[in-house]
C-alpha cells in the first residue's frame, strides 16, 4: 500500500549484531570453502567459538551470503604497521592487534598484503567495541571485525599450538544475524545502535523507516505490510506480502532474543 501513510513506528531497541568466528585445526593448508563444506557436514566441533563485533566501515560479513572462510596468519609486527610478513598473510584472514595506527589504516595494510580480511584483537577492557574510520580517505575492500582482549588472546594461543603441530588456523566467520545494516540508508548498525524493529523482524535506523513510512507501509526490505490496522491496540493485525492477515505484537525486543 503506497501513498501517504501515518507515521506509526515501533519504540527504538538497542541491537548489537555479532559475528560469531569459529576457529578450527587443520593438519593442511586446504582450500578454505571445501574445508568448511566438509567440516559442516562431518560436523566437526570447533577448537574456539568466539564473538566478534563488525566494523563501522568496509564490506560487512552480514552481505557475503556464507560468511568468510580462510586461514590464519599473525602480522608482524601484531599492530600491523610497516608489515614485515605480508607473504604469509596473502589469501589468508589477519591477525592484529589494538594500537600504533588507526583500525581502517590496519585493514588496508592487510588488504595491500592481499589478506581477505582482518581480525583485529582489543586490548582494553571496553567490551563490545566497534571500530571506526578515523581517517575516513582509505578505500576498504575487506571485511574486519575486532574480537574482545581474552578472545584475541586465545586465537594467539591456537596459532602457536599450530606452529607446534605443524598445522593451521581455519577461520569461517558469519553474521548472527543479517540484520546488521539499515536497509534505508545502508549504513551498517554499529554496536547498540538504536534501531526500530518492524513486525517482520527487520531493523531500521528510527529516523529511516519514519521517512520511509510516510510514503509507504511496506517494509523496505520484504514489502510486507507493516502499519498498523485502524482501531488496533498492542497487537495490531498486520499483512504479509501476499495479502494474508496475522497477529504481531510490536514490541522491543533485540534481533538476538
């Protein structure tokens, strides 16, 4: 239903949408998405399971339909400035630590190395953190998500027991959700980012969907009817795309329970 519509939204929500990096041993440098192919359907269980939060800039993991799959490999030096190892990080996802240069600035020496993305390690206590383009001139290819200062810890730990072994670090990094941009105005949602949830679960910055809603009560992103019907209370009577009506209650709950 197009046209001019009353401006009905839900109450923003907080909504934090992870990354969830599941790290693996493999005793050879395989192909990266045969390896995961086949680690999913032996169900292979994972050396480490671990929350990361998505950058503030760069592609998002949430827009790469199976996630990212590719090896390990440590930069040298760990913040990742004036790389000395960029050889060993090609085809591979990086492995940085917090300080010395900017995070966009850490990313782009990744992707110049030809990594496919980064994992950058915090090294305070601040916890979720999202990071940021302070530079806001880098052209940034490659996904990046930061891990939180114990998680980095551990994935360190895992490199060194494959350096032993003579094995590697596989990393298949995916979105928890895929709601984690406005589909309004493609901005990617940052860590707590007030978002309003419509009935058919999609996230929107408030000021977006508003717009939006006064010139359509579809959802942008599945065309579903999402004004509430006259007359409705806390559960309004809304309809899906083809027409047929259901119960919702619009309400503000995170896009992880």
């Amino acid at each position: 239903r197009a046209g001019s519509c009353p401006q009905t939204t839900p109450p923003p929500l907080q909504v934090s949408p992870f990354v969830e990096l599941r790290a693996y041993l493999s005793s050879e440098a395989v192909e990266p998405a045969a390896a995961v192919a086949r680690i999913l359907r032996e169900q292979t269980k994972p050396e480490l399971v671990l929350d990361a939060t998505n950058s503030a800039f760069g592609p998002a993991l949430s827009f790469l339909p199976h996630g990212l799959a590719a090896l390990l490999a440590q930069a040298s030096p760990v913040e990742g400035a004036n790389l000395q190892n960029p050889e060993e990080l090609a085809g591979k996802i990086g492995l940085m630590r917090r300080g010395g240069i900017a995070f966009s600035a850490k990313v782009i020496c990744g992707q110049r190395a030809a990594a496919v993305g980064v994992i950058v390690s915090q090294t305070g206590d601040v916890w979720p953190f999202t990071m940021t383009d302070s530079t806001g001139d880098l052209d940034v290819q490659i996904p990046s998500v930061m891990v939180a200062a114990a998680a980095g810890m551990k994935l360190e730990q895992l490199l060194a027991r494959a350096r032993q072994d003579s094995s590697h670090v596989l990393i298949h990094a995916t979105a928890h959700h895929t709601n984690s941009s406005c589909a309004v105005c493609l901005e990617l949602f940052q860590v707590d980012t007030d978002a309003v949830q419509l009935p058919c679960d999609h996230h929107f910055h408030e000021v977006c969907i508003a717009k939006w809603l006064a010139k359509s009560s579809a959802c942008p992103c599945c065309r579903r009817d999402c004004l509430p019907a006259a007359g409705g209370g806390g559960e309004e009577a809304v309809h899906d795309a083809t027409g047929a009506q259901r119960e919702d209650f619009i309400g503000g709950t995170s896009m992880f329970g």
